[in-house]
C-alpha cells in the first residue's frame, strides 16, 4: 500500500490525500480545504475502486468558470 498526497492546482481544495493498494484500488480519500460536504461524499463514494474508475467518471469534470474541480482533480492524483 502506498500513502499519496497529490497538490491540487486550481482548485479551493490545496492537497489530496489517498492510499493505493497494490492492486490498484484506492481509500481513504480526503482533501485539505474545499467544500467540505460535497468532498466527503465524493470520498465514500470512490472509497475501493479502481484508479482507472474514477478517472473515467470524473476527468474533465468543471467547477464553475474554472477548467478544472477537485473531483478532476481527483482523477488526475489516482492516475499520477
């Protein structure tokens, strides 16, 4: 298993934190700033999938005018 910390760039959200399993599933999501309700879903509902997962169903996700969110975020970190 390996511990992650992935520093986010534009988003409200400054860092994400995960563990990667050796088979390349992904827990204990958290994210240092951000909303924090709608980043604590996102979480449990990531909570045990596949990198790969999670990159198809967030990538290219945006945050208001921004080109990015912490959901696409999110999949950028897993992938890295």
């Amino acid at each position: 298993m390996e511990e992650i910390t992935y520093k986010t760039h534009g988003t409200c959200a400054r860092a994400i934190h995960f563990t990667r399993g050796e088979d390349g599933t992904i827990t204990n999501v958290s994210f240092d700033g951000g909303c924090n309700g709608n980043l604590k879903a996102i979480s449990k509902l990531v909570d045990g999938m596949k990198a790969e997962e999670i990159a198809a169903k967030l990538s290219g996700n945006i945050c208001g005018f921004k080109s990015t969110s912490c959901a696409d975020q999110l999949a950028k970190a897993v992938l890295s």
